[in-house]
C-alpha cells in the first residue's frame, strides 16, 4: 500500500513524514494521505466522504482503534486503488480538502480534554 500511495502523490508538492510506522502525507502540515496496515487513509470533506462511501462499500471511516475513528479521514482497500483513475480522483479531492484548512502551526497540539481544574468544595 505504501508503493501505490507514494506513486500516486510523487507529483504532489506535499511533505512525507512517517506516522503509525508507516508513510504519512502533509500540506501546510494537515495530514491529508497515508499508509496504514493493509489500506490507504484519506482526508475527505463531509460530502466527499459520503460520495466515496457511495462509491465503494469497501470504503469505510478509518479507525486505528476499534470504535476510535479519526475524524474526517476515510480507509480505502487495495482493490480501490486498482483502478487508478478513480483513485487518483480521491487522492486529489483529499489534498485539495487539506489545502483548503488553516495552515497548521508545527508543535500545536490539539487539547482533546477540557483542563481540570482545583476542586471546589461546598
């Protein structure tokens, strides 16, 4: 998978870096692409993730963790990829979808749990 998927964006100007162990994909530091077991994750918009859901009922949400999906991101099997003009359709929509999020500073790291505070008593 990480062959198909390197192949697919080498004309991208888009940055590699390695995430779960495996290749990983970056504009303005939005992850938009990568490399996970034996599929390939894209970043979509809502409506893109519900037409590739349409598409292919292979596609389903990407979770890295069972019951753990990752917002926004979609897992493709091999067999999607094989043909490749409707894959590389998906890969552009997932980084033009990328392109278009605020730019993400290096080092921001989201607070998924609102800070606990002292206890009050009484």
């Amino acid at each position: 998978m990480c062959d198909i998927l390197e192949d697919a964006l080498k004309t991208y100007p888009c940055e590699k870096r390695r995430m779960f162990g495996t290749p990983a994909y970056f504009v303005n530091n939005n992850m938009f692409a990568g490399a996970w077991q034996d599929v390939i994750i894209l970043r979509l918009s809502s409506e893109d993730r519900d037409a590739i859901r349409k598409a292919s009922d292979e596609v389903v949400a990407f979770e890295p963790m069972e019951g753990r999906p990752m917002k926004e991101y979609m897992a493709l099997p091999e067999p999607f990829a094989s043909d490749r003009h409707e894959f590389m359709k998906w890969v552009e929509r997932s980084y033009n979808y990328a392109r278009s999020l605020p730019p993400k500073i290096k080092g921001e790291k989201k607070n998924h749990r609102p800070a606990k505070g002292p206890r009050q008593s009484g």
